[in-house]
C-alpha cells in the first residue's frame, strides 16, 4: 500500500456524519403545507360524493314521486317510444300494449302499471321501463323463443294455435317469421290449464327443448321430418314419443344421451334403403339394443305419366300416412 492512501475511521455517531449528508429535517411550514394539500383533497373527495348523492336523490324523487316535480317538469308530453328487445317484438306492438293517451305527460306515466302491461304478453318473459327527459318513454324486454306449437281449444271457442317456449309458456306469438314457425313440430300428450287470464306452464318442456335442440344441432335432416311430439309417457316411464312425416314413431329416453341417440337413429335411417320395408316404430330408450318394427308400403294405384310408364327402373311411389295437427282442450282450474 502507497504512503498516499488514507483510511477513514469508523463513524460511530450521528456527530460524526458529516454535515453536507446528514437528511434535512421538514421545516414547520412545509409541514403546514402538507396538511393544507391532504385536507383539500380530503373536502374534495367529500364535494364529489355528496354531489353524487345529490343526484340519486333528485332522480328518485322524478321517478318515483310526480307530485313533488315542478310543473314545467310535469308537463312535457310522451312524444317518444323506445323499444330495446331481444326479439322480434316493435313498436307497433309496444304502442298497441302500452296505450298511452296522447296527451299523457312523461311525469304523469305509472310505471308500474305499464310494465304490467307489457308483461301481461306472455310473450315477454321480464320488462323494465324508464323515463328519458324530456320526453321519450324507454322499454326494455326479454322475450321468449317458441321451440314447438300446439292447436288449443276452450270450450265455446274455435281452435286456434299457440306457441310454446323451454319453460312450459303457451303464448300466441306475434311477429314471428311464418316459415319458421311451419318448420316448428306439434305437442300433444300434454293437459293444458287455465289459470286467472292465462295458461299455467306446461309440464315437460325443458326435457322436449333438450331433444329438439339436439336433433336440429346434429341431424337437422332428421329435425325436418318430425310432425308431432308426445308428452303422453313422459312423467310416468321417462319416453318421448316422436312421429314423424311418413309416419314412423321413435321412442327416445330421458336418462340416456340425446346425442347418442340420434346418432344411432341416424345409421338406421341410412341403412334402410328399401322403399317397400320403410321404418315405423324405432325404440331408442333402451340403450344400445334398439328394437326396430318396419311396416309394408304399396304403390299408388292410379294413372301414371308416359315417360313413367316407359321407365324401366322406375321406382314405385310410396304413400304416406297424414299426420294432422293434435288438438288439444284448454280445461279450468279446478
């Protein structure tokens, strides 16, 4: 080591820190100042949350108590009407509900009653309505979605046909493509009750929903030919019963896989190739040993064109039973 280099002792007190390293300590008015800026911040904070308050406050009173508003609030008229719906409900069919008297004012509207009204579709699964000033009336809806149809009838009344939904709910429906609602197959088997203006929910459907979700999903071929599912066993032995256009009746069970059973419906249909032997009775519900009935089938006796009459591999033509609409009778409460 060099005769330069120099060793400092080991400081063993704060006097012995020098005095350009030493930490400042904060004067009394920098001390003050910070406490000005945490208060400050702190009334602030107490101005936004009353303001806040303040409003909700101010909105309640406009939306649940018309009578203590000013009267330049109360008399702006409903000149609008804003519909917001997941479905295919409009305008037309809000106005006609609602009904509204032309000089109604926005303040002098009972939600609750109108609402009321909108849910009294039962079409409309829930609802909520809100005042937008100056002058617009907004209604929001959920609607239910139709997965089969029936042909109901009350005593002293024509038939007429109703839409049905996943939870059970019969409803005429209103604004639904008819295309779409002809591809829609037919219940029966199922006792529908009258309760109060309505129909209580019918039993069953989740299961039914399930099993036409599924065939549509994975055989929508399949889906196409069905005309009429049965409830008739549901409750008692777990079945529901399909019958389809040509008249085959299929047997699927609720305990095992739809999926599965379509899959193994399908392999049968595709193997049944002979026009003359066609499927009528297909049990699904007993697992992978599917008992299967066919039926005979003649041909149509009757004039036949030319150019059929020379063919000769023509195929014979196969009638097939008509499968019409089951009609079903709406009883009272009891």
């Amino acid at each position: 080591m060099s005769n330069d280099t120099h060793i400092l002792p080991e400081t063993r007190s704060w006097k012995d820190i020098p005095q350009q390293v030493r930490p400042r300590a904060m004067s009394g008015e920098g001390r003050r100042r910070m406490a000005m800026g945490s208060m400050r911040a702190a009334i602030g904070a107490a101005v936004i949350a009353g303001v806040c308050w303040g409003a909700w406050e101010v909105a309640a009173v406009l939306r649940d108590s018309p009578d203590s508003m000013p009267e330049a609030a109360k008399s702006d008229r409903v000149r609008s009407l804003v519909l917001v719906t997941d479905g295919v409900l409009d305008k037309t069919w809000l106005a006609k509900t609602l009904s509204i008297a032309p000089d109604a004012t926005l303040m002098g509207l009972d939600l609750n009653q109108l609402r009321q009204k909108v849910l009294s579709d039962p079409q409309v699964s829930s609802a909520a309505i809100v005042r937008n000033f100056p002058d617009a009336l907004t209604v929001r809806i959920s609607e239910r979605s139709p997965v089969a149809r029936l042909m109901a009838q009350a005593e002293g009344s024509a038939p007429s046909m109703l839409l049905v939904s996943r939870d059970g709910v019969a409803f005429s429906g209103t604004g639904f493509d008819p295309a779409m609602v002809e591809t829609l197959p037919w219940v029966d088997g199922i006792k529908v009750t009258r309760v109060g203006k309505g129909l209580a929910p019918i039993e069953g459907m989740r299961a039914v929903s399930d099993l036409l979700a599924s065939a549509k999903l994975e055989a929508e071929n399949l889906y196409r030919t069905w005309r009429v599912i049965s409830l008739a066993r549901l409750s008692t032995d777990g079945e529901i019963e399909v019958h389809t256009r040509d008249g085959m009746k299929i047997t699927f069970g609720t305990k095992e896989d739809y999926l599965r059973q379509i899959a193994r419906l399908d392999l049968l249909v595709d193997a049944s190739g002979d026009p003359t032997r066609p499927l009528r009775e297909v049990n699904l519900a007993l697992g992978a040993q599917v008992p299967v009935a066919y039926g005979k089938a003649s041909p149509i006796l009757g004039p036949q064109p030319a150019s059929a009459l020379n063919a000769s591999s023509a195929r014979p033509q196969i009638s097939s039973p008509v499968i019409s609409s089951p009609h079903i009778d709406i009883h009272r409460e009891l």
